[in-house]
C-alpha cells in the first residue's frame, strides 16, 4: 500500500489535493500534516477524515518531522505548507521565512535521509517577480527575482530545492509554480472569496489602487491534478547541463492560461451575484511594493507531461462563488475565529472592519 505525506494539508490548496487523492489512490494511506497556523484550517480535512492519518507537526521542525517520516515511512511526499499571503508578510515576514524557507530544507532534508519514491516541492509564479513590459510571460528558465517577504522567503525554498535537486542526485525531488489558484476552501482574505463573503455581508468588494493589477489565475483542481501528475512522472536524471539551465531542472510551470486584472474578478464575482459593479467595489489604498503583472506558461508541463487544465475559467468562477454562497457555515467560522481578514493600508495594514 503506498503511503503519502501531505504537508500544508488543512489550508486551502492541500486539502483540496488530499479529497482528490482520497479518489485517486482509495487503497493509499494518507498521512495528512499541518501545524494550522493562520491559514490552516482543520476542519477543511472534514470531508475524508475517515481517510487519512492526522499529524499535527511544524515542517520547519526537524525533530518533529523526522519522527512523522520515522513513523509512517511515505512513499510520495507533497509539501504544500507555507504561508502565502503578501498583507500579512508585510507585517510579520519571519514566520513566513521560517515555514517557506527552512521549511522546505527540513522536508528535503527528511525525504533524503529517509529515501522517498518522490518528493513534489510546490512553489508559487510569485517568485519570478514582476514580469517585464512587453514580456509574454516567465518559464521555469526564468530568473528567481522576488520582491516581497512573501516571495522572497519562497524564492529562498526555491534555491535550497534546486540545491537539492543537483547535489543529491539519488533524490527524486521536483518542483511546481502555480498561477494564482481560486476554488472551495479557500481563506476569505484572498481576493475572490473576500469579495464573495463581503457582498453576501452586504459589504462592498475591496479593491487595491486602481485594480488593474494582473494575475494568471488557475482553479485549485487542476492544480492539484497538475501537482499529481509530476509527482508520478517517470523524469529520468537531471542532465548536466542544468547547472547552467534552470529549465532542465524537474521544475514544472502550471498556469490556466487565463489572464485577467483585479478588477475585473471583482466586477465578475458582483455579476455572478445578481449584483451591480458600480456600487458594489471600492478602490482603497493599495499594499507596499504590489506586484503589478505575472503570468508563466504551461508549455512544458503540457509537451512532456501531457496535462491540461478542465475548468474553463468561466465555469469555475460560477462554480467558486456558488460554493461560498452555498456554505456560509464554513466562512462565517474562519471569520469567527480568525476576525476580519482585509486590509486597510491607510490604516497600515490594520483589518478593514
């Protein structure tokens, strides 16, 4: 019987990956790890919780991890754990250098001295930074250029996988970037299921500056399917001219292919509502340092993997906003007890109320 080690489990991406590997591999064990920090979520695990293994542990703590390894002995490991939220980087940037950082040594760490089939370390498009007017797009052999604690610590993961990638070459480690993911499960302060829960409040939609800010947007699903599909992959050696090619490394880009701006989300999460734009989004005081475009391109993933994205971005949307309308007792939860999760940068940085 395989055995997967999940980290991150409980917060929005990693649960969505675990109820799909409950369907995917059913005569796996499931080892789902989380040290629910502010964006970890237990009660997301609710769904197959007669399905996995429950750890609660800190990747970042050796010791802790180790013994996880010890215990269960995974065959495949995803590490999803990380803080990744910008706002609340800004104010508080070591917990986020600690989870993505260290935290993606010490699961490597472990992986190489307790040999694992494979090893997916998943990262963001985010570390690439902004993309260059009149760029098309990043691609895996893009340079690292992070530009916010957030980013950066996740850049900083990056370099110590692809340390480990080349040093270790017995260890089957790969890595992912994903666009801006949107789904069920996800914490109300990113910017979709914020602007669903405010309007169902009857709260207008924030918007950072002029909202014209673009993002590559990819529904959670495809993702973690994206995510499987490399962690199975048959890859073969890393050759040696990665040492001065990133894009021959076992890095795989993952993008929807659906580009659109701030504002236009907002505009389309109001509609999806029966409710009018015009009065219902407000411009505030945009975050330090925003990120003004990024987008990657699938096109590896695609050619030598053979995955593709299935939710048309339209369909997904509708689907996103209809979940959250439909289960206002998960997201009045996470607002209970984790409080208001806007931001107000003219109040700097305090929540918006």
């Amino acid at each position: 019987m395989a055995v997967y080690l999940v980290t991150g489990a409980a917060g929005f991406i990693g649960a969505n990956y675990v109820h799909l590997l409950s369907q995917w591999a059913p005569d796996a064990q499931i080892v789902a790890v989380d040290y629910i920090g502010f964006a970890g979520n237990e009660a997301n695990l609710d769904p197959v919780r007669d399905r996995i293994s429950f750890e609660k542990a800190d990747i970042a703590d050796f010791e802790m991890m180790a013994d996880v390894y010890r215990g269960y002995r995974p065959d495949y490991v995803v590490n999803f754990a990380a803080e990744s939220h910008n706002d609340r980087a800004i104010l508080s940037p070591s917990a986020f250098m600690r989870s993505n950082a260290l935290g993606a040594q010490v699961m490597a760490e472990c992986s190489r001295l307790m040999p694992v089939t494979a090893h997916v370390h998943v990262s963001t498009i985010e570390v690439y930074g902004d993309l260059a007017a009149g760029a098309e797009w990043f691609s895996e052999g893009s340079p690292l250029n992070a530009k916010t604690p957030y980013s950066a610590a996740k850049a900083a993961g990056d370099q110590i996988v692809r340390a480990y990638m080349q040093t270790y070459p017995d260890l089957s480690i790969r890595m992912t970037h994903c666009a801006n993911n949107y789904g069920p499960y996800q914490l109300p302060e990113k910017l979709i299921p914020l602007a669903v829960t405010n309007l169902l409040r009857g709260r207008k939609v924030p918007i950072y500056g002029d909202g014209l800010q673009s993002r590559d947007w990819l529904h959670v699903a495809d993702h973690c399917a994206a995510v499987h599909r490399v962690l199975h992959a048959d890859l073969g050696p890393i050759p040696a001219a990665a040492a001065t090619d990133p894009s021959l490394l076992p890095i795989f880009d993952v993008s929807g292919r659906q580009e659109a701006t701030n504002l236009e989300i907002a505009r389309r999460v109001v509609a999806e509502l029966g409710m009018d734009p015009a009065e219902w989004i407000e411009h505030i005081p945009d975050r330090p340092n925003h990120d003004r475009r990024y987008l990657i391109d699938p096109a590896k993933l695609e050619s030598a993997l053979g995955w593709t994205p299935e939710h048309a971005f339209d369909d997904g949307l509708a689907e996103t906003v209809r979940w959250y309308r439909d289960n206002p007792s998960w997201w009045e939860a996470v607002i209970a007890d984790k409080g208001e999760l806007g931001f107000d940068w003219a109040g700097q940085g305090t929540a918006r109320r």
